[in-house]
C-alpha cells in the first residue's frame, strides 16, 4: 500500500501585506475568498484527474493536512467546513491526522476555531514574529504582545494540542534586550512549537528592497546587520532548547512530542500535494519523484483554463527528480533534521557506490567540525547548522579538489537552502 500523502492547501488571503512578506499573498479583499473556496474545491475534485496525465501517484489517503497562506484563519466557518468536505469527497483522512491552520493573532473567529476543531482540527500555527509591539508594528503587523498571549491562551483552553508560533530574527528595531524579550514571552506561553527564520532580504518584498536599495520607509536602515542577525539565530537556538523547545531541524523547535508531522514530509522526501495559488507538491512517479507548483498568478489560477493542468506554472510546469538530484535532495533535506541521514538508508536507496563517492567530502566537513558521524548516521553539529549551505555544497562537490571550509555567519540559504515549507506564517 502506498505511503499517505501529506496535503498542503494554500489560502493566500490577507488583511495586509506585511512588509517583510515575499508571498504569492496579498490583501486581496475577503469578497473574494468564497469563489477562492469554490476553486480550491474544483481543484481538489480535480487532483486525480492531473496526477492522472502527469504520470504521478496520487495517494487516496491522508495523514496531514496544512492550510497555509496567506491567513487561512480568515475562512468563515461555512468556508472551512466547505474544503473539509471537498477534502474528504477524495482523499480518506486519517483519524488521527495532524490538521494544521495558520493563523493571524486576533484574526480568528470562534466559529471558525469551533469548526476547525469539529473536523479534526489539532494545530494552530501563529504569525508572531515579535513580542515587541514596536517591531510587530514597523513591518505591518496588526497585533500587540497581548493580542498574541490572549490568542495562545484562548486556543489552550479550547484544546489545540498544538499552539505553536513563527518568529523573525532580524526585523527593524530588533535588538539582542528586544529579542530576548520575545524568546521569553514564547517560552513562558507555553506553546508547544516555535519556528525561527532570519528575515528575507529580497526584491519580493518591500523590505527587503529597501534594504537593497536603501531608503527609510520600511524601516530598512533599523534591520540588524548579518553578523547582529546570526547572533540572534544562536541565541534562539540556545534559550527556546534550555526552555524546553528542542531544536529538530534548522529553523524549528518543539517540545517533546510536538514536532510538526507535516513539515518534516518535506524534509523526509515523503509525498505531498499542495493545492492553491503558488502551492507547491511532490509525487511518486514509477521509481522516481516528480515536483511541480501552481501559479503564483491569482487571476491565473481562478480562470479555471482549459483543464487540470492548466494552473500548473508555466516554466517549468513540473521537475521530474532523477536519481542523483534525488540523492542529494536527501542529503540537504535530511541534514536538515537534527537526527541527520542515516547512511544504511542512503545506500539502500542509491546504491554503496554512491554514498562511497561522498566519503571524502563527509571526511573533510567532519575534520572542520561541521559534521559528525556516529554509527551509521551523520548530522550536523551546532557549528554546521550555522553553516548548513556551505556544507551542503561541499558534500555534493564530489570529485571537485577539496579547499578549506570557511564558517560565517548564517545566511537565508542556510536556513531556507531546498525548503519548499513556506517560511513564515500567516
Ligand atoms: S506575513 Fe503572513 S499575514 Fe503578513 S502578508 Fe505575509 S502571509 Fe500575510
């Protein structure tokens, strides 16, 4: 029997646009999330039909479901239920499925919350970014720390099993006191899940063009420099873990237990489907894999065109994963995971030839300490995290004459390098 698929399903919906934000997302007006809904839909009664003329596998059962955006807790009640039912009209859902929402504080009604607990609802993943009212406010956001602390305790007392958070190392006006600050107030939350990016510096957000280019609207010349931002990454790692938040992959914490089902088919090269504008997937074809995505073009995705293939992006409409890109994918994707890769798995997969060809190279990133092997498994330490990019491209730099491995400070790549998660919530 085939492996359950995990589902992504994209809502890319916002009050605002945040100004740090690089999403397919936008304030595109909830007048039109009711025919956003009846497209979703379309396209789930459609999913088969495509993974039909691609040549994919599509799995009929289910063991994650993820509504991310944009800020799916803007769908009514009556909407969610919608998607549930569409949902279960074609896939089988685990009884005991992980059902994620993300969330803007404040920006969830109890009807919506109600129905999402009515079906199977376990997970809600809040956009914090920052404690500090000051910072939440210089990049668009409409919350203060007490909207967000009423909204942890309120989903705590309705019985999410899990409330976690995303927070920003690197927005304007942070500071390690700020930062500290917010690490604090997520731990004493109780929350069961933190994820921590570094802020995006790139042209698809407006801050991240000031930044580039220069300029005082957005807060650009208050963003904390590279070396102030990798210091804040190291001292997230250090106070989330002593806080009871142990870290389980690059950019994500959990307590014991509640590390994200979903997040980790990414990194574990397991199946999943992404529906929605921008929304990402990768299936089964035959002995290989196949990755595709959707428009990031709304008006694009709610035409509905002339068939299921029609919302694929154009170029490339879908990458077909051989065996050494496959390869590879494993080993970036799974170093990753604190656990790291285990070799007895690699070679299993792609033959003892293969992972023999990557010894030297495991060899030199362990001398620089970066990486440790122990028994069959290898996985970055501390130090390597902080470095994962370089790392990854000196493990895959087989045959390329070995040259000495520099250890900066993190960059986006290196918490962001080959993850098709969606770094930031709602
Ligand atoms: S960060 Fe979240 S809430 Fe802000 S614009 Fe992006 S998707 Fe919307």
């Amino acid at each position: 029997m085939s492996s359950p698929v995990g589902i992504y399903l994209s809502v890319p919906f916002c009050k605002a646009k945040c100004s740090f934000c690089n999403f397919a997302s936008d304030a595109y007006g909830t007048h039109r999330l009711e025919g956003y809904v009846d497209r979703l839909c379309r396209e789930m009664a459609g999913a088969r039909e495509r993974a039909g003329q691609m040549g994919v596998e599509l799995p009929g059962r289910a063991d994650s479901v993820y509504l991310g955006g944009g800020t799916p807790s803007l769908l009514s009640a009556m909407q969610l239920q919608k998607i549930f039912v569409a949902l279960r009209g074609e896939f089988e859902i685990d009884p005991n499925a992980e059902i994620t929402l993300e969330c803007a504080p404040g920006q969830l009604a109890e009807e919506t919350l109600e129905e999402l607990l009515r079906q199977g609802g376990n997970r809600v993943s809040l956009g914090v970014q920052s404690f500090v009212d000051r910072e939440a406010q210089a990049v668009g956001r409409t919350h203060t720390r007490e909207t967000c602390l009423e909204e942890i305790a309120r989903l705590q007392r309705a019985g999410v099993r899990d409330v976690g958070m995303d927070l920003i190392a690197g927005l304007p006006h942070q500071t390690r006191a700020s930062w500290e600050e917010s690490l604090e107030c997520a731990i004493v939350s109780g929350v069961t899940h933190a994820s921590v990016y570094l802020l995006e510096v790139d042209e698809d957000s407006r801050l991240g063009r000031e930044v580039m280019a220069g300029g005082e609207r957005y807060g650009a010349g208050r963003v904390p420099g590279e070396d102030e931002a990798a210091e804040l990454y190291e001292m997230a790692c250090g106070a989330l873990d002593a806080g009871g938040l142990g870290q389980y992959e690059i950019s994500n914490f959990a307590r014991e237990g509640h590390r994200s089902r979903h997040n980790l088919k990414y990194w574990r090269r397991q199946p999943y489907l992404g529906l929605g504008l921008d929304a990402h997937s990768m299936l089964r074809a035959g002995a290989g894999e196949v990755r595709f995505q959707n428009t990031d073009d709304l008006e694009t995705y709610m035409n509905d065109g002339s068939g299921p293939l029609a919302l694929l992006r154009e170029e490339p409409a879908a990458e077909w994963i051989d065996r050494e890109a496959a390869f590879e994918e494993s080993m970036f994707l799974g170093l990753r995971v604190v656990e790291g890769v285990s070799l007895r798995v690699l070679r299993e997969e792609f033959g003892r030839e293969r992972v023999e060809a990557v010894r030297p190279s495991v060899e030199e990133v362990c001398e620089a300490g970066l990486l440790v092997v122990e028994g069959d498994w290898i996985r970055l330490t501390a130090r390597g995290r902080m470095a994962s990019n370089e790392v990854f491209s000196r493990l895959l730099e087989d045959g390329l004459p070995a040259g000495p491995v520099t250890l900066g400070h993190p960059t986006n790549e290196d918490l962001f390098v080959g993850t098709p998660v969606r770094a930031v919530t709602s």
